[in-house]
C-alpha cells in the first residue's frame, strides 16, 4: 500500500462514504447529497484509491463495507464531528451572546468559591458556559501550560514567565480543631504548640501546603520533622473530614470550614504572631487571546465579593 496515497483524501470523499452508508445504496445517496451517481461512484472509487483497499461491496440489497471501509466510515464520523465542533467553537466565539471557557481551579476555589460565583453568572450571563477541571495548585498550572484549559483559579502564585498572574480574593489559613476539641475554646494557637498534636497535611503541590511552609519558614520552625504527621491527604474536603472524626487537627482556608464552623462542628483558631494571609490568583498563557465571553467571565472573577 501507498502510505502516500492517504494524504489524498478529502472531506468530499469521506463525506460521500457516511452518506452511502446512510443510505445504503449509490442510487439513494446520490439523491440525498444532490449528486449525479456517476459524480459519488467517482469519489468512492477516488477513497479507494487513496486507501489502497476495497471500501464497500455492491449487493442486490444495496452496499456493504468492507473490514476497511468500516475503520474509513468510523474515521470519516468522527472527522465530521471535529469538523461541526469546530464550526460551534467558532460561530460561540464570534458571538457576543455566548460561549464555552474550559478554567482549571485549584480545590478550594474549585469547590468553596466557584459553585457561588456560576450562580450568581447563571442569572446575569446564562449564555455563558463554564467546564472546570480541579486539580491542586501545580496541578492547575501544567494544565493550562499544556493548552487544556484556557483560565486558571489557583492558591498560590506561579513562577513560570510564560503565564501572567493576577491576584484575586483574599484568604486566610486557620488551624481546624474538632468542636470538642481540648484547643476549641482558645482564642488562638501559638506556632509552636502546632506540634503537640497529631497533624494531618495536604498533599505536595497544594497551594495550602505551600503557604504553611512559607509560613513555618519565616518563624524558623521545622518543616515537618517536629510534627506528628498521621496522614497526608489530595483535598481539604479530605483533610475536613478526618477532623471532625478526631483523627489530627490541620491548617486550613476559612473558606474550607466555614459551614462547619457555624453549624459547630469544627473551631477555627487563628494563628498568633502573623496570620497566614493570601490571595488567589488568576492565570493564563501570554499568548492567550479572550474572546467577548472569555473578557465577560473574568470580569465577573475580578468583581465578585466573598
């Protein structure tokens, strides 16, 4: 076979397969597609050529594929479906009235920030819609430096040059105790006392972790070595629920524990000194072009009161 020879195919010819099919025979197809059957017998025998194999057989019941022509037409719909994707992407972007944004947020955006900002953008902007990966900070990062999202939501700012960063809402860590907790009922916690209790931690790469460390850092303390780490977990939603059944206590965003908080299931203490305060940030590639929705969206990002 002509390796060559597959360079040669053409929409044309790929869509007079998928209308053959769906008719079930060369009279029927021609007639549906408008086209003399001499015209769709040529570009059938031109995908042959092309494939170097035998696509359909004729029968007296209409046509049949052949093993061939079964991977074509299977190939030829899913060309079909890029090609009509393509279509709706840029008839969305070219519309002032609507439109997709693939965002990629870090997990306490993703799940205590993001769920209130689209209600609030479901009233004012319906057209818009958002899809939303999670992942944690570095997570979110590698996403969107890879192309499969176009705007990031995460906890920690990133050093990478190629993205611009621009801060967003405040936030503030806490250490969370359970409500019965021997520590509930204290105004704060000193950073030293962190290591008298089982400690439970976030995951590597997680934007939380990361303002922890900056954190115990600046006060000189060890990273981890003086702590009695019981578990490390991959969300705060995780890292709540071992709480609040007891199993260590944590540092967490107030945003995290908030409901628990006022519904009296977990205390959040603050941490005497200097608080551990940050903001999210939003990111995305320089080279990165909004369309009227993209602009409409972050917009809304940067308006929106906690």
């Amino acid at each position: 076979m002509d390796e060559n020879g597959f360079r040669n195919f053409t929409f044309q010819q790929l869509e007079a397969l998928i209308g053959l099919v769906e008719a079930g025979s060369f009279t029927r197809a021609a007639e549906r597609m408008g086209l003399a059957q001499p015209t769709l017998t040529k570009q059938i025998h031109a995908l042959e050529e092309a494939a170097g194999a035998r696509v359909v057989f004729r029968r007296h019941a209409g046509i049949a594929l052949t093993p061939e022509g079964r991977i074509l037409h299977d190939v030829a719909r899913r060309i079909a479906r890029l090609r009509e994707e393509a279509r709706e992407k840029i008839t969305h972007a070219r519309s002032d009235e609507s439109g997709d944004i693939v965002l990629c947020a870090s997990t306490i955006p993703a799940t205590y920030i993001l769920p209130r900002l689209l209600g609030r953008l479901k009233k004012s902007d319906p057209q818009i819609r958002v899809h939303i990966l999670t992942g944690d900070s570095e997570e979110a990062v590698q996403t969107i430096l890879a192309g499969q999202a176009e705007i990031g939501i995460i906890g920690k700012p990133p050093p990478d040059r190629k993205l611009v960063v621009e801060p967003l809402w405040p936030d503030r860590l806490v250490l969370a105790v359970p409500a019965g907790h021997p520590w509930a009922k204290r105004p704060s916690i000193a950073p030293g006392q962190l290591t008298e209790q089982p400690f439970i931690l976030r995951e590597r790469g997680s934007g939380t972790r990361a303002a922890l460390e900056a954190w115990l850092g600046e006060r000189s303390i060890c990273a981890w070595g003086a702590f009695e780490i019981v578990c490390e977990m991959g969300s705060s939603e995780a890292v709540k629920e071992a709480v609040m059944i007891g199993l260590g206590v944590s540092v967490l965003s107030i945003h995290a524990i908030q409901r628990e908080v006022d519904h009296g299931l977990l205390a959040a203490l603050p941490l005497e000194g200097c608080p551990i305060d940050r903001r999210f940030h939003l990111i995305h590639k320089k080279q990165f072009q909004p369309t009227r929705h993209h602009r409409r969206f972050i917009n809304a990002v940067k308006q929106f009161q906690l």
